[in-house]
C-alpha cells in the first residue's frame, strides 16, 4: 500500500481571538494550509473537520458544512470528527484513512475551537460533558484527577514537586519562539511553584488556558505529493486505543493504557520504536500528563520520566528528545479540537526544517493526543520523506 | 484492494423510548448486533459512533468513550461522526475506509439519537442548528425549505399533490411489516391530504416523527467475512457530497447536487449503474425528497419522479424498484445518527434475506442518506456476496 504524504500545514493565531467565531478560524487555517501546500481548493477530495463541541459553545452545528461553502470547496465530502480532547489525533487518523483507503487523494484536515467567550462555569460544564456523568455529579472534573494523579505519582516514586513546574518552564520556554501561541513568555519556576492552588498539588501554571484557534494538514498520497513537493514527510504510524470511561476503575493511576495502546500499535505500523524518535508532542493539558506519555510510550520507565526532566532530557536544545518544541498545550494554548492537529503542525515543521527558531535536528516525529482523561487516546508517528 | 464485507445488522426499537439514554440505546443496538455477526466484543479493533448532538440533546459528550465501556470493548479505537442528519451514511463511509485502509479488521458502526424527552421548540432549535445562521434567524427552518421546494416542484412538473402523498402512504405500508419501526400502521391519501398543513402545500403526514432509537453493523474484509459466514453482503460502492450549505444559492431548487455528485461516484466505484439497483432506502424526512433523490440517482428523469410513484413503480411487492421497504425515515423514525445506519440495516438483510414479511428479491441495493437540507449527502451500494 502506498505511504501517506503531509504535504502542507497551518495554523491561526492561538489566543482569545475576540472577532472569530469557530467558522471564520477553520476557514483562516484551511486557506493557509492550502496555500502552503500549493493545492486548488477544487482539488480537494475530502476535508474533515476535528471539532469537539461547536453546539454548546456557539450553538452552530453543521460547520463542516459551512466550512466547505465559505472556502468554496463543494463538492468536497465532509465530516466532523469528535474525540473530545483528542478530536485533533482522531482527525489525523481519519485523513489517514481517508487516503490510505483510495476513498481520496486530497484530504484537508483542520482542527478548531472557539472556547474564551463563555464564561469559566459554562466552559468547565461543556468539557465535563465528557466524563462520566456519575463523576462529574459527584465533583470530579479533568483538573481534580489531574490532582489526584499528580499527589500519587510524586509520593510513589518520590518525585520532587519542582519536576511538575519544570515541565512548564520549559514549554513555557518553547512557546517564545512560536508565533502563534497563545502566551509568548517565560515563567520562572517560583512563579509557577506560587501560583493559586487549582487542585493540590498542581496550580495554576500546571494547567493549560483556554483558547480559541485552529491548525490544518493536508494529506495525499505520496506519489501525489512528489507531483508538489521534496519537502513532505509521511505518516509511517497511527493508532488509537480507548481505556475505561470511569477513571477509577483503572488498575494503575499512572498508566494510561490509551497510551500504551496507540503507541504500541503506532510503532508496530511504523518499524520503529521509541529509541528511533527525535522530537515529541506530548498532550500537556496538565504538565503530569506529560510524565504519564513520555512512561507510556517508552520514553522513560515507570515512575522515571521526572528525571529525564530533571536532567534535561527533553529540553529543545540540549536534550536527547526534545518534548513540545511548539510550546505544548501549556504555552501554545488548547482549543479543543485543533489541538492534536497543531501537534502534527510542528511534527510536519520540524521534519520539513520550516520550525524557524524552534528547530531540532529530526528524521522521525511523534505526536500524542489524550481524549479526556486518557478515555482515548491517538499516536502518530510521522518521518521526513527519503 | 479487498472487498469491505458487512456480516451483522440490528436495530432496536424505534420510538419514544421513555426509560433509555443515549448510551442505553447504543449499547443495545452493539450487544446485538455484536451476536448477529457472531463476533466476540474482544475481536473489535473499531467502533464508530454516529451522533449529531448527545451533547445539546443530553448533555452529554463523550458517548462514543461511554459506549466502549459500557459494552467492555477497551481498547477498541473509538470516534463520533457527525455528518448532521446524515452521520449514520457518513458513518457507513467511515467505517468502510476502516477496512479498506487496513487499520482495522473489524468495525461496529452504531448510530443512535435520543431526542424525544425535550420539547418540540427545543428540538426545533437543536436541529435548526445545523443551517446557515442568517437561514434559521430569519425563520427559514428545514420543513420550510421543504415546503417551498414542494410547491415549486409540483407547479413546475404539473405534478398532482396526491403524488406526494402516495410515498406517505406507500412507506406507511412498508412500515407495518417492520416490527421495529415507530409507526406500524397504515395511513390513507384522504387522512395525510387533509392533516394540518406545516409548510404549504406539505401536511403534518409528509414529514418524519421524532424518534430515538438505535441500529448498528459490522464491517470487516471479505476474507474475515467467510470465516464467520456465508451470508454477507459487499459495499460495492461508497462516496459522500457537498451542496451549498445556503440554500438559496442553489442553480435549481430541484436538484440536490449532494444526491448527484455522491451517487455518481458511488456509481463509479461499483461499476454499477441505477438501472442495476433492485431495492432503494431513500432519505424520506420530508416526502419531496423521495422525489428529489429518485432523479438525483437516475432512477427517474428530472420531473418525472412522481409518475413512477403514481404508477407503482417503487411499491414493495409490485414495483420494478421497491423503495423504502422499511418504512423509511417517514414511518420507521428518525432519530438523527440513526437512520442512515438503519437505512444500511434494510438494505443488508434484504440481501442475506433476512427482511421477513419485507422481503423482495435483490441483490443490489442502494442507500442515499441526506445532511441537512441537502448541504451534504452519503450514497451507498451494497451487493450480495457472490
């Protein structure tokens, strides 16, 4: 079967983005993703839109539908694709499919959400409508498991607090140098060690904002994308993978078996294991997330990722694999649905050399979309074209 | 490439279903259908959901997450997609590209929709959402663009309003011999003629109830196929198209470009043309179009739909073409993600053989499933396995 090509990518300014509502965000990321890829947008076949929740936000549904009329792509097929938080990884697979399949030879994935104009209340209702109902009646929302993870990571493998923060300095590091996140400065580790409770041990600097914003990719078959391009890489791995709904019935609260599952599957697709990957996007939404994926995709062992931190492992610059280079979730900010496809976004950067100021040495990339609290999960592995 | 084989189909009961929640409903369709595939819940590598809007109807997100749980399916991969009314089709596309993209060897798709508990000013608003927001503020709703469509149809074809109602009573017929649909009872041309009129000249008898319910089908490549059974059928062809998502932009308010694009490429991949089509589920939300699709297919010359429908020519066990013979959207249900599944249920057992007191002889059959009002459509050709 013929390798799947990504061949052009966008992303929109991440932020409070005031005058957008989520169709004018989707359609300013599909006209630069197509520009960027040098496609007509009367050559798209399919374009799938990675969106969690524009009915409760905006009251808008259908708006793939609208995206393809406002960007003039009829008779292009469409579909939204919903996995909550990792609406952005399912969209990716879905592209995947969508090619590797033969169903198209052109497919435009773009991710948004327009989240800032709700109030906090009525943002945290809408994201807890995908937990289980019997947790969030009962007060449990996504920040308290992070809590709840977080204290029990740190006292079973006697972790330093300090570990946590530095996630979020260095991807708070990293977010300067893209111009498309959402907070474009350095926080110190006092500030972030400081700031307000939100569920102990974390605080407010462990979490990541809300944001309106939207990302693109677009998709071919390789032979197609050498008609375009040199500079493309191929999704060489993808897969996704469910744990339980209900996170306590989980055996181990330190392993999401979403990641373990996807990233098992994503490697085997590939040929490649986590010593071959050069430069990761890991789902930061809260800054312990990021230990649980670097453990349960074999970067680190069990209980071990804080020290790989600790020793700068995953530093853009000096580090061995360097971890969320675009800034993460954390700095570039997190509209829902976008966000496993700006993961791809700087995956497809760094291996075509256009990451500017973020730029790693990198053949093979990886990124890891969390769905909810690990409800599922989506790894994709992509390489630069050889 | 292989051929996609469907093994398994079920639906529940259609209607107002006063003790069941969405996830109640999904996980019924799935249990049974997981036992009329003869599949083990271990052996699901996929499980696509289709759903518009648990998330407004509900308030619930997440379902597709829930519903691996509740049937014990981990870590079976899991999306929702929403095509607005036509997920269910869009649903079908999903999971063929599944298989036929080798990510998966074995897809459930369930579609469902709960919707009966809210009011009709709820509902109204809820569905509403999926058109263009200057259409629906300045009260153009669906049946509205039915109406007008309607009326511009019969004045411009000399088309008798009786023809339209003839489809009502025609899957009314159909609909008594399906033990799952929501009305299973007869209606006469005089009742529907003189019912309350809607949107002029459609009456209260020429638009779908509102339903919840569920259906489900199992999809997996013909080599898995024959060795779970004999009795399969093939997705021969598959494809999905858009139309302007503002209706008023539209050449002719006749033509459903959707219904055109998507059939003629469904057409294309199966090598199949209409004439080859022995049985047809049609998207009868409103009973124009019944009419509309039957010409967007080629089943019918533009304007000349409702003298085969006079004529008897889409009857079940009289006409050239039996259409709707499982009571269709109008008597079976709609329950939004539902129905385009439920249509490739009718369509899957009367090619194994399994529609009862429906039964006509077939071994093609076609399925159109319409987004909206037309804004994006999912044609699907399925034959028995040879």
């Amino acid at each position: 079967m013929e390798r799947v090509a990504i061949i052009g990518a966008s992303m929109t300014q991440f932020g409070q983005r005031e005058e957008e509502w989520i169709t004018d965000l989707l359609a300013e990321a599909s006209i630069e993703c197509l520009e960027d890829a040098g496609v007509d947008t009367d050559d798209v076949d399919h374009l799938y839109v990675s969106n969690m929740t524009s009915g409760e936000f905006e009251g808008q549904t259908g708006v793939m539908n609208a995206l393809v009329h406002d960007i003039g792509a009829m008779p292009a097929y469409t579909q939204r694709v919903d996995q909550t938080s990792a609406s952005g990884g399912a969209g990716i697979f879905a592209a995947w499919q969508s090619v590797a399949s033969g169903a198209s030879d052109m497919t435009l994935l773009v991710g948004g959400e327009k989240m800032t104009h709700r109030s906090t209340s009525e943002t945290t209702d809408i994201i807890a409508s995908v937990t289980h109902p019997v947790e969030y009646k009962t007060g449990v929302t996504l920040p308290s498991f992070a809590g709840l993870t977080a204290r029990h990571y740190l006292e079973r493998f006697d972790a330093p607090r300090e570990s946590l923060g530095k996630v979020a300095v260095k991807n708070h590091k990293n977010g300067v140098d893209n111009p498309h996140a959402q907070f474009q400065k350095e926080v110190d580790l006092e500030t972030i060690l400081e700031s307000p409770i939100v569920a102990d041990p974390l605080r407010l600097y462990d979490f990541c904002p809300i944001t309106d914003g939207s990302a693109a990719l677009m998709f071919c078959p390789e032979s197609v994308a050498q008609e375009h391009t040199d500079e493309y890489a191929v999704v060489s791995g993808v897969d996704g993978a469910t744990d339980t709904q209900v996170v306590h019935e989980r055996e181990d609260p330190t392993v999401m078996g979403g990641v373990v599952e996807s990233g098992e599957g994503a490697y085997e697709m590939s040929g490649l294991g986590p010593e071959d990957v050069d430069v990761a996007e890991l789902h930061d939404m809260f800054t312990i997330l990021e230990f649980l994926q670097m453990e349960g995709l074999g970067f680190a062992e069990q209980g071990e990722a804080w020290t790989l931190v600790e020793e700068g492992d995953t530093e853009r610059d000096t580090g061995s694999l360097p971890t969320n280079t675009s800034g993460g979730l954390k700095s570039k900010g997190h509209p829902l649905g976008a966000s496993g496809v700006a993961q791809g976004v700087e995956i497809y950067e760094q291996l075509v050399g256009e990451a500017g100021p973020r730029q790693v040495d990198a053949d093979v990339g990886l990124c890891c979309n969390v769905g909810g609290f690990g409800n599922c999960v989506i790894t994709t592995i992509m390489e630069a074209a050889k």
